[in-house]
C-alpha cells in the first residue's frame, strides 16, 4: 500500500521531530524546572537504546564482516521500553547520588564525562555493542503485523506522537503539583526552600532520575526507528542540541519544550531537502549556514528573549490561611 507523498513526508518529519521532542521534555525536568545543569544527556539517550535494541533483536553472531553483540533475546517492545527506562534510571542515581550537591558547573562537568564515558566504552565493547559498526537488524514493536514500510512508519508516527502527548500530559500534572513547585523553588533559591523544611536533595535526585528515566525511553524509540545504532548517533555534543531546542522553546515550559524541538527540526529539514534544489556550489555551503543561522537565531533569543519563544508561565497561589 503506497501512501500519498505528502503523507509519508509528514510521517517522516513527524517521528524524528517527536523524539528530540521527548528529549527536550526531559531535559526540561531537569533543567527547566530544577536547575540541574545536565551534559551528558546523550550517555543516558544511549544507554535506553543500547538496551533495547540488545533485547529486541535476534542473534547476532560473530562473522568476517560482522563483530556480532550481545543479545539475541528477540524481547517485544514494551519489555525492551521498560528496560530501557529502569537502566537509564539507574545510571542517573548512580551517578547522581555522589555529584548532586556539587556546584551547578562541577556537576555539569561530571555528567559530560560521563556521556564521553559511555561514548568510550560503547565504541570499544565490541562484543557487547558490536563497536563502532553498532548493532543492526533491531525490529520495529509492529514488524510481525506490518510489511509495508510506509505503513510502518506511519505506525513508528503514531507510536511517537502518541508516547509525546502521554509524557507531556504527565509532566503537565507532576510540574503544576506541589511536586513541580518545590522543584521550581530549588531553581530560583535553594537555601530558601530549605529553610521551608523541603529535602532539597531527595526532590533534585527525584527530577534527575525522572528526567533520566525519559531519555532512556527516548532512545528505545530511537533505536526501534533507525532500525541500527551505532556510538556516534549519541555523540556527547548532541546534549548542545537538545539545550538549544529547549532554549529557542522555552525553558520551564513543557509546550515550549515542544515547540523549540519542533521548529528547530523542522528548520534543518527544510534546509536540508533544499540541497537538491540550489547549484552544487551553493548546496556545500548550507550545513554551514545553517549552522551559522541556529547561532545567531540563539543569540538574538538570548538577548532579547532569554525566556525564549513560550516563556514560563508566572504561576500564583491564594496565600495559606
């Protein structure tokens, strides 16, 4: 079954732009609401997507051409989703536990260190993640009922849109509860919430693994969708991305989280499919622009509207009687 092209181009930009999506929203947690500056978000994108693609696929054994990886355990979709969230979710307390109460730019230091860890060890673990060729032949949650491959991205569409609407309805409740207010209490004065009788560490580890926890999911989509991972997908400055998505958005805000990752990759896919268009002389040159464009875009936001496109809405609260 063939779909009209405007359909499968609406597809095609829906899913990628639904993952950064899911990413912004997580890292939104984290440093929108909490002020927890994390770097290495690409270490925890990774680790979700290494997970699941090691339990949904088949075996993989070793060949002349092919290192081979661990795995073989052709697990379903939501188990492999699952495991990726509780590993991610792992790692973040784990690393989170010892580095938490360190000042904002240490603890930025830690967490992209840690992301160039996972990086190393992804690239040299070759019987595990197969190295630098990364594992392939990861099937997609709707392979056994879909052969077609319009319709299969349209299914990978509505599998990503549908778990974006999900966690942002989810995010919506937490951040406006009592939760979400102590989180944006931290942000703007930590000593003063502490001396409001608040466990400043327990709700910023809370937020952490939250926000890790959501990466992780974002990378078993990931994963599913490519249909292969390799480490340089999760390069550490991928993080910069994501910030710059977030900040074009609206920090603080989850539409905003939204809105800056869609845009955003709806600017490089615009650009991108207008190679094809331009002379070959002008065509090498716009990866560059549009570099230099997201820049100044990210400059003139900052200095004129550092709250970004959707700033955070001032909330307020009848006062306690």
């Amino acid at each position: 079954m063939s779909l009209p092209p405007a359909v499968v181009d609406l597809v095609n930009f829906l899913i990628p732009a639904s993952i950064f999506a899911l990413m912004a929203l997580a890292l939104n947690v984290q440093w929108g609401h909490t002020g927890l500056f994390n770097a290495g978000v690409a270490a925890f994108w990774a680790l979700g997507a290494y997970t699941a693609a090691i339990l949904m696929t088949p075996p993989a054994p070793m060949t002349d051409q092919y290192p081979g990886h661990l795995g073989g355990y052709s697990q379903n979709f939501a188990l492999a989703l699952g495991a990726a969230m509780f590993v991610s979710a792992l790692a973040g307390l784990l690393i989170a536990i010892p580095i938490l109460r360190l000042r904002a730019d240490y603890f930025g230091i830690a967490t992209l260190a840690l992301a160039e860890i996972v990086r190393l060890f992804l690239v040299n673990a070759q019987s595990i993640t197969a190295g630098t060729i990364g594992v392939i032949s990861i099937p997609r949650p709707f392979d056994a009922w879909i052969a077609d491959s319009d319709l299969s991205d349209t299914a990978m569409a509505a599998l990503a849109v549908g778990t974006l609407l999900l966690v942002f309805v989810l995010l919506e409740y937490v951040t406006r509860a009592p939760w979400g207010r102590v989180l944006r209490g931290i942000r703007e004065d930590e000593e003063a919430t502490l001396a409001l009788g608040k466990d400043v560490f327990r709700f910023r580890l809370q937020a952490f693994v939250l926000g890790c926890a959501l990466m992780g999911a974002t990378g078993a989509i990931s994963a599913t969708f490519l249909r292969f991972i390799t480490p340089g997908i999760f390069d550490p400055l991928s993080t910069f991305t994501i910030y710059v998505m977030l900040i074009l958005g609206g920090s603080g805000n989850n539409r905003g989280a939204i809105l800056g990752a869609f845009l955003y990759y709806a600017f490089d896919w615009i650009s991108t499919r207008l190679d094809d268009r331009l002379p070959d002389d002008v065509a090498l040159k716009v990866p560059a622009l549009r570099v230099m464009a997201i820049g100044a875009l990210l400059v003139i936001l900052i200095i004129y509207r550092p709250e970004g496109i959707l700033k955070e809405p001032r909330r307020t609260y009848p006062p306690v009687s």
